[in-house]
C-alpha cells in the first residue's frame, strides 16, 4: 500500500475520486502485496527451490519423454485442473 499510496492518491486527488474509490484501491494494493509476502513466506518455510522457471529447464537432462515435457510446458493441464505427480531422484548438476 505504501508504493501505491503516491501515484493512487495524486490521480484521485486530479480527477476528483470518491473517497471510498481511493479506500478501495488503496486496500486492494494491500491485499495483493499481503498474499504476495504469504507465498514468499511459505515457499520459504517449505524450504522450495526459487527461480526456477521453465526457461531454465534442461530437457536434454531428463528421463521424461519429450512429447510429455511438450504438453507438460504448454500447461494446459492445469486449466483442465489435472494434478501432476513427478517421482524420481533429484539431480542437480552445478544448480
């Protein structure tokens, strides 16, 4: 909220927002950077790996099939809400 407050509280203040619209926008930014520090909070506790991304994944270093890495990257499946079980040892080659 605190970023937010300057440039939310100028625009209001130039075009003459309703109190409660200033209120509204100002709580929302506060929700969003609370649920961002939630998850950083608990993918921290959980002791997760972070930054990893796709971009750095290394198809060539995996035993799973090609064609299922394709589909698997286009994430499709999490629209159709389909779970995904990856089992198997973990390698990490100088990451």
């Amino acid at each position: 909220m605190r970023k937010a407050a300057p440039d939310v509280l100028a625009t209001a203040r130039a075009q003459r927002w309703d109190p409660a619209e200033v209120l509204r926008l100002l709580i929302a930014e506060e929700v969003i950077g609370r649920d961002a520090a939630t998850r950083r909070l608990r993918r921290h506790s959980a002791n997760f790996p972070t930054g990893k991304t796709l971009a750095s994944w290394r198809a060539e270093d995996s035993t799973i099939p090609e064609p299922t890495q394709n589909s698997l990257v286009t994430l499709e499946w999490i629209g159709r809400a389909e779970n995904l079980v990856i089992a198997g040892p973990s390698v990490i080659n100088g990451a």
